[in-house]
C-alpha cells in the first residue's frame, strides 16, 4: 500500500525519538501490506480500532501515542490523518477530522 505522508511520521519522531522504531515498523509493514478490508489490517494488528469512513487508530510505541490513518482499500493507499498522545488524539474527533495530515506533540 501506499502510505502518506511518511515525512509527518518523519517530523514526529524527530522530536519523539522514542515513536521512531515503532512508526518505522508500522510503515514498513503497512507499505508491503495488501489490505483489502478492515478485518485483514485487525489480523495484522490485533490491537488496532477500527472506525467508521475506512479510518483506523493504531498503538504506537507501546501505546504511548496514537496514529490515525484513512485507507482507501480500492487503491491502496493510506493516508495519515494524526500522530499524537493520547490526549492530543482525545481533543480531536478522529470519525470526522479531515484535515490536512498534522503532527499534535
């Protein structure tokens, strides 16, 4: 799949060097993965919350921060809607944020 945008995970883990191994994996492991529906990205990611409009939240870095992410399983494609702490993703409403993809610290 094609994931955007990487730099975002980039500019994250830059200033919270310990999400990089964590966001690395996830999107190694999301760039090679063919997700055609929500159930195959659970089977990969037991611990991931499926939401509604095609968006997922994933654990990162021992559940210390939040990535959110919209797939567009037709395509292939996956763009990263957030990365944040749990309390910047708790201000935002992850089923309908549309914005631009953004880094919350």
């Amino acid at each position: 799949m094609r994931v955007i945008a990487k730099s975002t995970l980039e500019a994250f883990w830059k200033e919270h060097g310990d999400s990089e191994q964590s966001l690395r994996s996830w999107y190694r492991e999301a760039s090679k993965a063919g997700w055609k529906t929500p159930a195959e990205v659970k089977e990969q990611y037991r611990t991931a919350s499926i939401l509604k409009k095609s968006r997922i939240v994933f654990n990162i870095a021992g559940n210390k921060y939040r990535l959110l992410v919209e797939v567009l399983y037709p395509i292939g494609v996956i763009y990263v809607k957030f990365i944040g702490t749990h309390k910047h993703y708790n201000a935002i409403i992850a089923e309908d944020y549309n914005g631009n993809p953004i880094q919350s610290h």
